[in-house]
C-alpha cells in the first residue's frame, strides 16, 4: 500500500536524477480510509525519519489539512491523533507518483507502487 | 475404541496433562473412547513419583488410561488404535497418515526453532489431519469427524517433500546449473517467472477468494514460520522503527515483531506483483483485515531516500541474483538504504551445506564431496505443483508437461562466502570493516559485523553501520 509514511521514504531514482528527486507528487489518487490501531509511542519515535514540509504536502494532495506547515517542538496528544491519521490510515489505491526533477512517474495500482525502472533507467 | 497419544520422545508436559484431564477424558468418553495409551516421552507427569515408573495404569473419568515412558512397539499402537493425538513431529506424522490412522496434533509452542506448527498447519489445510491447541484439544475432539479428512497418498516421497517445499520455503533435491545468458535475462526466467506462477498458484487457484482475505489465504500465511535468528532482529528493534525488507516475498516478517504489533514498520518490496498481493495482506485473520505496506521494485533498485532506513532485511533473496557483481550491488543497496549512523542489516542466503530435515543432495564440482565449498553452487530447484494444486484449473496451461516443473535458479553460498561478500561490498562502499572504535578520525565510516552463522541450511550475517 501507499501511505503517507512510504510516500514519505520514496525518491525518483532514474539513471541520473539525483536532485529534487523527492518528494514525489501524487498525480490523479484514488484514496481509501482504513482504521489502524493507534500506537503514539510508534508516532512519537518514528518522526525524525520524516521530511516534515513533504509529509504536509503530501497531506494537502490527498484532501488532509489538518497538520500546521511547521513542526511543533511539542508533540502533543491531538498533534499525534493528527498524524497517525494523516500517516497510517490514508491510502492511496490509484494514481501515480511523479518526480518533479525528471517526469518520470511511478504508477499506483491496486494500492502497490511500481517503482520498477525499465532497462535503460536504471542508474 | 482405542486411543493413543504420544509425544514422541520429547518432552510436552503440556500436552500429557491436558490428554489425562477431565475435559478431555469426558470427550472420550462420550464418544465410546474406553482405552487411552499415553507414551509420555521425556514428559514430566504429576505426581512425580510415577515418573520413576516404566508403565503404569490409572482409571479417570471412566477411561482406562495405561502411561508408558517408551512403548515398545510403537506401529502396533498406531495400528490398534482408532484415534492418534499426537506432538507434531515429522516423523510420528508420516508414520500415522500413511497407516490412514485418523490424527488430531497438537504442536509444541514452546519449541522456537522448529517446523511444526508450520507442518501441522500445511497438512490441515491439505486435509489430511486435524491441527489443535493445547486449550482447544477438547473441543477439537469433540468435532473431529474422520471421515471429513482427506486419505493421505501413496507414500512416494514426492508428496512431502513437496509439501516442504511449497510451504516451508525447503528444497526438493536440486541439479547443477551453469548462468549462460545475461545474468538478468536469467533471473528473468528462473526467478521472477516462477515466483509470478507460483503466487498466482496460491492466491488464485488453489485459493479462489481473492477480494476478501480467505481463511485459506491466512492460514497459508501462518504457516510460514518466522525462524529465531529473524524473529530475535526484528523484536530487539526500539519503537519506532523503519525497515525494509528487501525480497519480502509473500511477507512472512512484515507483522513481526509479534509480540509488539505496530512497534516498527516494515515496508516489504518484490520483484513479483503476485507474491505482493499475498504480502499485502499478511497477518491478517478473517474478519480482520490488516493492510501491510509493499513496493513492487528491484533489489538492486534504490527508489528511497538514502538512509532513511534503521533496519534492513534480506531473507532468502540474493541467492537468486544470478552474478557475483550483482549480489555485491544487492549488498550495497542495502547498506545504501540504512542509516549512516545505525543502520542494522539482516542477511539471509541457503546454504551449501543443508541441514538433515530436507535431505537434499546438492550436487558439488568436487569429484568426491570431501573437500569445502569455497564458491558456492549454481542449482535449479525445481518446483512442482502437487496434486491437490493440479485438480483446480491450472492458471497457466502448460502444452506439453502433465505435472508442470518451474525451475527456480539458486546460488548456493559457501561457507564463509556471504561474509566475504558482506565485508567487500562494505569495503567498496567505502566502509571501514570492524566494531565502531576510539581509533578512527570523526566522521570515519564504517560496519560492525554483529554476528554470522549457519541456521537450518541458511547462512546470515548480521550488519550495523556507525560513524565514528
Ligand atoms: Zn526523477
């Protein structure tokens, strides 16, 4: 599946394209509302990892505003809600992710991402 | 009626206990059950005193119950009796099915390393016994319609090996292999093809519910087994976090760790779509559906922020990779992916030398087999869809063969050859090899191999990145 959290890990990696290869951007997304479990430790510990300003973009593309455009020193319990929600329970069924540097766009079908190159891509 | 329970020689104190107690005793009873022959193993029984005793006679509950250490011919028993409740060891498994002996198991869940529960799970599902729990022994009893199961074949040796090989991720007896083509056109057609016809053999023709996780779906996926070595990585993890599993197949170790669902993420990527289909729903029940992450890529791809991984794992993946040089590539990427600074990395790859339960023969360019593998083997493994697959309709018709053979490609690592790859792909990425140390400038890069071994026919190596 693609969800916030993985789009937030994934780059362009096209023979060549090293720059402005992330964060990808959603183009034409199906999304789907699932519940998880909520695990606040889990949120809590896993937030270095991500790129604050392309997890909250990526939010905006799939209809979710609810996260401020910086991030909060304090993590608060409502603040934690937030993300989870925006992280763990959006998926993105259909669609496909676009590099900005490159074009080159990485289909979503079936919620799993093709991030395969073809021969002459691969770096 | 007769009934024998055994243990085998080991020890399950759980399971003698629960075969003498009231519940299960009145089950018995009721269903005209007047005999009960326990063979107790190395079980301790209470009260201890009749430990000390060869055999001895109690009455319960209305059944006559005769506990032997060792019985002394122990096919005669399976012969009389009418009814087998049993340990789920391979070997007492065999013996009973092919007599046509119904058989109710129940596997040890104290014993980590072990094929078990995986073997009593596989052979339920085929039908030909009926898989329990301690606590549900009883009641499982109490339902246990013998006719429902389904008459074990001829013993041709095939079958189980089969089994082995479909469900628990073992070989069939494998035949040398020399790489002709370009490496990737090789995997092509001996890796990815197979594993293609081999998931969409499991998640749609065998299993035809594939819009909603099927029961057979999910106990297919239990039946795979974490092993230890894997299960102890991923549970030593903090909370919090972010792995990838590199060649997560049908996604086996994406809800570890059990204990602590949730704690940490695995993301699970695979050359084969179909195989992700099944790895997307891993670990889910019926009636609870859980959502895995999964990416369809190459390992040899790098289609993430560098080091944005803590861990990385690699199980039973880069033996297929069909060329030194690109199972160094597969290395790296690995090491590309984790953390400078912590990043952990999990290697798993089969081993040359193969353990005794799969009993293969792997053959060796050494003309006598005496002297060690220092490079490792090139092997098909072939593949063969067993009976029960081939009475569905095959996905893929094949013209010619009646029983289709998909032969998949292996290297087979040598002893001391997946750390020699480790340290050079380490090395050419610029790594210094050893524990993180006082003795190098700050900013010096580097990997600590935390451990290295040889677990059931596999060799691994453990992996953490610092910066010193
Ligand atoms: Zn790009």
């Amino acid at each position: 599946m693609v969800r916030l959290i993985t789009h937030n890990l994934l780059a362009c990696h096209v023979k060549g394209c090293t720059t402005n290869n992330f964060p990808l951007v959603f183009q034409d997304v199906q999304v789907e509302l699932q519940e998880a479990e909520f695990n606040p430790d889990f949120i809590r510990n896993m937030l270095p990892r991500l790129e604050w300003t392309a997890l909250v973009n990526a939010a905006k593309q799939v209809g979710d505003t609810s996260l401020p455009l910086e991030q909060p020193d304090m993590m608060d319990d409502e603040l934690l809600q937030k993300l989870h929600h925006a992280l763990m329970e959006i998926h993105i069924i259909e669609g496909a992710m676009v590099c900005q540097n490159c074009r080159h766009a990485y289909p979503i079908s079936n919620g799993i991402p093709n991030m395969l190159l073809a021969e002459h891509e691969i770096g | 009626m007769i009934v024998f329970v055994t243990v085998g020689s080991t020890r399950f104190d759980a399971l003698i206990e629960a075969a003498i107690s009231e519940p299960v005793l009145t089950t018995l009873r009721d269903l005209g059950y007047a005999r009960l022959i326990l063979q107790r193993g190395n079980s301790i029984i209470e009260p201890e005193e009749s430990n000390r005793e060869s055999c001895y006679s109690i009455q319960r509950y209305g059944v006559d119950i005769e506990i032997w250490k060792f019985k002394p011919s122990i096919q005669a028993e399976f012969e009389q009796a009418d009814l087998i409740i049993s340990h789920a060891g391979s070997g007492t498994i065999l013996d009973v099915l092919r007599l046509g002996k119904p058989l109710v198991v129940v596997p040890n869940p104290t014993l980590l390393d072990n094929h078990q529960e995986e073997l009593a799970s596989a052979l339920q599902t085929l039908g030909h016994l009926k898989a329990t729990s301690i606590q549900n022994l009883a009641s499982t009893i109490a339902s246990f319609e013998p006719r429902d199961l389904v008459p074990f074949p001829p013993f041709d040796g095939s079958k189980f090996s089969n089994l082995i090989d479909e469900e628990m991720g073992n070989m069939k007896p494998v035949k040398s292999v020399t790489v002709v083509d370009d490496p990737q056109v090789h995997e092509d057609q001996y890796v990815h093809a197979v594993y293609d016809q081999i998931a969409s053999h499991f998640s749609s023709t065998r299993y035809k519910v594939r819009t909603t996780v099927s029961s057979n779906l999910y106990r297919f996926n239990r039946a795979l087994q974490p092993w230890p070595i894997i299960a102890k990585f991923l549970s030593d993890l903090p909370t919090g976090w972010i792995g990838l599993d590199s060649g997560a197949g049908n996604g086996k170790y994406l809800p570890l760790p059990a204990d602590r669902p949730g704690c940490i993420l695995t993301i699970g990527l695979d050359r084969s779509r179909n195989l992700l289909q099944i790895a997307q729903h891993a670990g889910s029940e019926p009636g609870r559906l859980i959502t895995r992450e999964v990416v369809w890529g190459d390992v040899l791809g790098s289609g993430w922020r560098s080091g944005v991984f803590d861990y990385a794992i690699s199980i039973a993946t880069i033996h297929h990779l069909a060329s030194h040089g690109r199972r160094k590539l597969a290395v790296q990427r690995l090491l590309q992916a984790v953390s400078p600074d912590h990043g952990r990395v999990l290697i798993y790859v089969w081993a040359i030398e193969q353990d005794e339960l799969s009993k293969r023969s792997i053959p060796t360019s050494d003309s006598d087999g005496s002297s060690p593998h220092t490079t490792g083997e090139d092997v098909f493994v072939p593949w063969v869809m067993s009976r029960q697959h081939k009475q569905d309709t095959p996905v893929v018709p094949t013209s010619v063969a009646e029983t289709p053979v998909y032969n998949r490609y292996y290297h087979m690592f040598a002893n001391g050859e997946l750390k020699q790859l480790a340290v050079q792909a380490a090395e050419e990425f610029g790594l210094v090899i050893g524990p993180r140390g006082n003795v190098y400038d700050e900013g010096c890069r580097g990997i600590e191999i935390v451990q290295e071994g040889w677990e059931r026919s596999n060799y691994y190596v453990e992996l953490r990145r610092w910066v010193s």
